[in-house]
C-alpha cells in the first residue's frame, strides 16, 4: 500500500492519529470504531477504499459520524467497522433490521395530519429521501466521468417524468459540458443557480462543507450537478449532492399528508422507470452515503415560527427543548444555516433508520405539536416577553474574563471551531460595550456548540 493511499501516512502514523482524535473527541464515531485490527483485516485494495470512508473523521476531528460509504456493499464488506457504529449512532440493538413501511393510513386522525388542528396556519412543508443507484459509485467515490455519466443516465428518467402529466418539469443543470465537450442543454445561468438556490429549490455548493469536502463528495463541482423540478414546482429530484439523488417533495400547505403521500407516490413512478435499481441492503434498508441517513433516507421538515424559544436569536433554547423529542432544528437555509430572523426554524424528527416512514411523519405531526406546547409556555401563553438581563455578566451570565477562559478551553479540545480559533481578547476589548454584545451573539453559536466548524453567524448586514 503507498503512503498517497493514506494521505502520506503509513499505518502506524495513521492509527496514531485515530487514538490521539479518539482520546479527545469521545463522541468521534469513526475514530472511536476503526480500529488497527480491522484495518489490518483487509487487503491493501480494501484498506484504500476503508481510508477514503473514514477520512472525514480524521480530518474533521469533531465530527458525529466521521465517516461515509464510498460504494453501495460497503456497509457490508466493511460491517466490521460500519455495524457497531450504526447501531451505536442510531442506538439500536445488534439484531434490528429496517421494516419499509409507508402505509399512513392509521397515523393522525383517520390517516389525516392537519396542522391546523396544532393551532397553525399554513406552513413550509417537505418530505425528502436519499436514494442511490447501485450500479454506481456513492458521490464521494466518483470522479468527473462518472459524475457526468450519472448526470446523462438520469436524464433518461428527468424525460419520463416530463412526459408524465402528473409532473411536466424541466431539468436545471450545473454541468459546464459533458465529455468530449458535448455541450449540456439543460446548463442553468448563475442568476437562475442563485434563485434556485435561495428557494430552496436547489443546494448550495457543498466546498462549504469540510466533513463533505473532505470526503470527497464535493470534488469536481459543478460537473454532474442540479435538479429536475416539476411543472408544479412541488417535486423535485437533486442529483449530485450528498447522495446520487435526494427526491422530494415541498409546498405551503396544512395537511402533512400531501407531500408525504405524493413522495411516496412519485418513487414509485422512478422506481418503475427502466434502468433505475436503487442500492438497498438486507439490514439497513436504502443505502445512502452517511449512515445518518440509512434505512428510510427521509427527512420530514416544516418551517415553524418560535420566537419565544428563539428569543437570543439563536437556537439553543429550541434544540434544548426539541432534543428531547427527538427533533432536529435547523436553519432557514438547511444544515449548518442561521435561523431566521423572526424565530423561523426548520423542524424535523432526527430518526432515519430501524423506523418506518409513516412513523416519521407521524413523529413530525405530533413532535411539532410539543414543541409549539413548549413554545407557548415559554412565552407565558403570551406575546414572548424582552430577553432577560442574564444575571451576573453581559455575555451569558458571564463577564470577559469568564467568557475568554470558555472560549480558550473550547479552542484547546475543538481545534476545528473557527469561532474559538479567531476570537481574541485582543480582538474583543477593541470595541465598545455595545458592539462588544452583537459581537458576542455571533458569537455564541460557536460558544454553545463546541462541534462548530464555522462557529458563528452575522446578526447585521454590516458586521
Ligand atoms: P436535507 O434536508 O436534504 O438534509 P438541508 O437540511 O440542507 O438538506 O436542506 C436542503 C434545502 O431544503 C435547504 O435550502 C432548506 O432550507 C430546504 N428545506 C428543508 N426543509 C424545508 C421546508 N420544510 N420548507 C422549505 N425549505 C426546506
Ligand atoms: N457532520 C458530519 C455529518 C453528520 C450528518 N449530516 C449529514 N449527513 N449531512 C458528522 O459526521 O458529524
């Protein structure tokens, strides 16, 4: 094996790396479970393909997972390593295998998830899957051939979609030409890239992302990137992203029933569709390049406003309360994005796998239904009250001293977290009271979330 298969290293440096990553970032699955045994237990071919999994984790030391399949069999032909850390990130037994169920008949009220019941109006609703095919490399395996080679293999399906009347459609690429410089008549403006993006119709460029970056799931960008979009506007396929294909389905509306129905739906129309056979594994259910998303790939999401839970202007107070209920909140603009302004966040049960998908849905409908019960309480039942004067210091109950003596702790043990890594004394002490306090609420998301890797959001145009 050459040192270039190991980013110059040789086994003993590596596993030397792992211990030292293991020994300060406990919660760094993939180094906690690649262990020199199992490395060892390969050929070199094998422990090539077994680095490229784990390198986001040794990379990105902060990492949850650390780690991505680069093929569909790798869950299985690196079981060894894979099992224990799936079971252990999605706390499931040694013996649970995935059940596909999307049958939401019995969910909800006769079958029906009416946010308006929830005292909602009409909210930003989205149903998502990740899908791959398995006669292809996962994203982070694949290089610009094959990436355009997927691209051209999914117009075929893109063309029976915008044949169907239940879809119609049009095909929004990223891809500057194909091979041999065929030129790509679906290749989009950088004007309608931005539009898309900021509709959420299409996904930001993923260099912006280390643990993808350093999986490789971002390389040869754009080639081999974008997304068909129905008539509608409603259904939507990427491709080229985290997995081969992420199909959804969003819109504005109050029955949860409707995007989760016509996801369901539409898979069945790909599925159909000759040439598409998505990757799937006996234990895991669908495969997908992060094992967070293994089994159902789905993610349920609404956009709520929870402006008493978000009253510091971030989403401490949200997550602290939706962890508990096995919710995820995220930002207006997705993973790793600011909440919005007005307390506007994006909602979602956290589980993937070892869990039907009408039994995420239903999680969604009554999850949403305790976090805005949480909501009300927090706000007194009223209008949310002024953010109160933290006791004791300005920053968080704490005063500057305290607060650079987090910040430094915090820097030591996340080396990753730029918030901590460019945040000075030096720096702080430079502006007046005032400024000192917006700087802090930038701040802080990188305070309270050690595991940042920016670490810190914009409260003002001009900051
Ligand atoms: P994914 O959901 O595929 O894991 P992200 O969390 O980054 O990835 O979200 C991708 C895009 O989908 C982002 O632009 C995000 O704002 C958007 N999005 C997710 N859920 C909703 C929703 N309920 N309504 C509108 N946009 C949404
Ligand atoms: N941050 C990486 C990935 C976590 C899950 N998010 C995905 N797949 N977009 C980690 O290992 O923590």
């Amino acid at each position: 094996m050459c040192s270039s298969d190991l980013d110059g290293m040789d086994a003993d440096a590596l596993f030397a790396k792992v211990g030292e990553i293991a020994a300060a970032n406990p919660g760094n699955r993939c180094t906690k479970y690649l262990t020199r045994e199992i490395f060892d237990s390969f050929d070199d071919t094998a422990k090539a393909v077994l680095f490229r999994c784990a390198k986001t984790g040794i990379d990105n030391a902060d990492s949850g997972l650390g780690c991505y399949a680069m093929q569909p069999n790798d869950y299985s032909t690196f079981g060894k390593f894979f099992d224990p850390l799936i079971r252990d990130y999605h706390g499931a037994a040694a013996d649970a295998k995935h059940i596909t169920d999307w049958d939401a008949s019995g969910v909800g009220e006769g079958g029906v998830l009416d946010v308006t019941k929830l005292g909602l109006d009409e909210l930003s609703m989205r149903v998502r899957v990740g899908r791959n095919l398995k006669k292809y490399n996962l994203p982070g395996m694949m290089d610009k051939a094959e990436r355009i080679d997927f691209e051209k293999t999914m117009l075929g399906a893109f063309k029976a979609l915008i044949d169907n009347p239940d879809y119609g459609g049009a095909i929004y690429s990223l891809t500057p030409e194909f091979a041999d410089g065929e030129a790509n008549p679906n290749l989009i403006s950088t004007e309608k890239y931005d539009e898309l993006v900021k509709a959420h119709v299409l996904f930001k460029d993923m260099d912006a992302d280390p643990f993808l970056k350093s999986a490789g799931i971002a390389s040869d960008w754009p080639y081999g990137r974008g997304c068909w979009q129905s008539t509608d506007g409603q259904c939507i396929i990427w491709f080229g992203e985290e997995d081969q294909l992420r199909i959804m389905c969003m819109k504005k509306g109050t029955l949860l029933n409707e995007v989760f129905d016509r996801l369901n739906a539409m898979l069945k129309v790909v599925e159909a569709i000759e040439g598409i056979e998505f990757a799937i594994s006996d234990d895991y259910g669908y495969v997908t390049s992060c094992p967070s998303n293994l089994g159902t790939g789905m993610r349920a999401s609404v956009h709520v406003k929870i402006p008493n839970l978000t009253k510091d202007g971030t989403d401490t107070r949200a997550k602290e309360i939706a962890g508990p209920l096995g919710l995820s909140v995220r930002g207006t603009g997705g993973e790793h994005t600011p909440i919005g302004a007005d307390g506007t966040v994006d909602i979602s049960p956290q589980s993937r796998l070892f869990i039907k998908e009408c039994e995420i849905i239903e999680k969604l409908y009554n999850g949403v239904k305790l976090l805005m019960e949480a909501e009300q309480a927090e706000g007194g039942g009223a209008a949310p009250a002024a953010a109160p004067a933290a006791a004791g210091g300005p920053y968080d109950g704490m005063d500057a001293d305290a607060l650079f003596k987090k910040v430094g702790e915090i820097a030591a043990a996340n080396p990753g977290n730029r918030c901590t890594k460019y945040l000075t004394r030096e720096i702080f002490d430079s502006f007046d009271d005032t400024a000192k306090g917006v700087l802090f609420r930038c701040a802080k998301t990188g305070i309270d979330n050690q595991d940042s890797g920016l670490g810190c959001y914009a409260m003002q145009p001009n900051d």
